[in-house]
C-alpha cells in the first residue's frame, strides 16, 4: 500500500475521518463544536450550574449548594442536585480537567473563590483553549465524555426528566465506575481498558463498600 493509499486518522471521538484542512487533529472540527456548546450551557448566571443551585435554594443565584426550610414545611432536597453543585461535582470536574490541561501548556490554575464563579471561571479558560487541545490533547474523547454527561444530567433535573439510574461495577483490575444503561462506555481508570457500552453493562456489581 502507498502512503497515499493509507486511510486518514479519525477523530478520536466520532468516527469520522479527518478532513484536509483537519490534519494534525485528535478530534474533528464538528465534535469540537458540541464541546464548545455543552461548555457554554454550563457557565453563566442563566446556565445550568445556576439553574441547578436555584433548585436547591430560590433567590441564592450560584453562590454554591445551601439547603434551607421553609417555614413549617421541609424543602425537598435532591441529592443529585447536591452531589452536581458542590466541590466535587461540575465544579470539580471542570477544574480537573483545567489542571490536566495546564500540563500541555493549555492554560492556568483558577484563582479559587465561589463556586459559581470557579465554574465561570473554568468554562472560560477550557474554551479559549479548546482548538489548541484539539492538536494537543490525546485524552478528548474522555474529556467529551465527562462533560457531555454532566451536561446532559443537568438539563434532565431541570426539565424535569428522572435522570438515568448510576450503578457501580467493577473491573477485573478490582477498579469501580459507574455506568447508567444509556452510558457509552467508558476507560477504567484503574487498567486503563476501555469498555464499549455492551461490555460496560456486563461488568459485575461492585460491592456497596467498594463503590
């Protein structure tokens, strides 16, 4: 076969091949697209991080997760809404992946501050740097991913739609994920295999004391 026979590299997210004026890419300019979108749904005293804080305390905006009670009835407290507004939920992942990032030379640590703001404040800088990633970072796909998840669980809360079911299973390695039944699949962080969506859902249940 010639070199010029030989088929052009494929987006590491889609399928699709990588066009002419894509070369040097991981990722094709349309999958770079959706990132930038999901991005940008997440930031913003009207997106969805704020939305989600609003659901969980009316009038507080995005200053962080706070549960009150109304006077003489108990505010209905969503643990989901919890587990995706505080340190460890979007703001966490937004901000590890901005660390991981500062790696490549793409971009800097965030001043800290609110938790809305250390979203804005992520978003931010993972836009400005997201076509230089798309030459730089091998690990888009994941990063899609883990984006696009968030994404579509806070739009699912807010519209009212019952989000899909998490469950945690194990890897051969002794590693524990978590999957939903629409997952995609996912890569082990503990082996690093990746898992398609069939081979995700017939991993074992991992006990309750290790997930």
């Amino acid at each position: 076969m010639h070199l010029d026979d030989a088929p052009a590299p494929a987006c590491t997210i889609c399928p699709r091949q990588l066009l002419g004026h894509e070369a040097g890419r991981f990722i094709c300019t349309p999958c770079e697209h959706r990132i930038d979108q999901d991005l940008r749904k997440l930031a913003g005293p009207a997106g969805l991080y704020a939305r989600l804080c609003l659901r969980i305390q009316p009038g507080r905006g995005g200053d962080g997760p706070v549960v009150t009670r109304s006077t003489g009835h108990p505010m209905p407290c969503n643990e989901q809404i919890l587990s995706l507004t505080a340190n460890g939920g979007i703001v966490s992942t937004l901000e590890t992946w901005v660390e991981d990032w500062s790696s490549y030379g793409l971009g800097v640590h965030g001043t800290g501050g609110r938790l809305q703001h250390r979203v804005d404040q992520a978003v931010d800088t993972l836009r400005r740097n997201l076509t230089r990633a798309a030459h730089r970072h091998p690990a888009l796909d994941e990063f899609a991913r883990e984006i696009g998840q968030a994404t579509r669980q806070a739009e699912a809360i807010i519209k009212g739609e019952r989000a899909p079911r998490r469950v945690a299973v194990q890897c051969p390695c002794g590693n524990v994920s978590t999957v939903t039944l629409d997952t995609d699949g996912f890569e082990c962080r503990g082996c690093e295999r990746e898992y398609g969506h069939s081979e995700a859902l017939r991993l074992p249940l991992a006990d309750r004391r290790a997930a």
